[in-house]
C-alpha cells in the first residue's frame, strides 16, 4: 500500500479504533489491524486464526468491504 493508504489505515486503527480488514501480498494471509509503527511503516495484525504478525506497509493491501 502507499504511503497515503498506510497513513489512513494507521489513523483510522489509532485514531477512531477500527479494525481494518489487511490481505498479505506476500503469504496471502488476512489479519485485522491494531496498530502501527511509523518508524518501520508495518502495521500491526491478529490474523483470522488468532495470532499476532507485522507487516510492512509494501505486502499488505486494505480489503475492500465489497469484496466480501
């Protein structure tokens, strides 16, 4: 995701606690935000089974809300 996109995930994760629906380019696993580090650009997930990963803001996309 670019720049702008990660920066709107981050704010809306941090900001207004939503949960944001992510899709791993890399591993093609899904994961809900939680939170983000600016530093490193990687957002911070609990994917669909549980457990906690990080991904940078270049292998991860938001999931469209119409695609499901």
């Amino acid at each position: 995701m670019n720049t702008g996109k990660y920066q709107q995930v981050c704010y809306r994760t941090e900001q207004r606690d939503e949960f944001v629906l992510l899709h791993n380019l890399k591993n093609g696993k899904a994961g809900y935000s939680f939170g983000c580090t600016a530093g490193g650009e990687t957002v911070q997930v609990r994917l669909t089974d549980g457990t906690l990963d990080s991904w940078s803001r270049d292998e991860c996309t938001e999931v469209s809300s119409r695609a499901w």
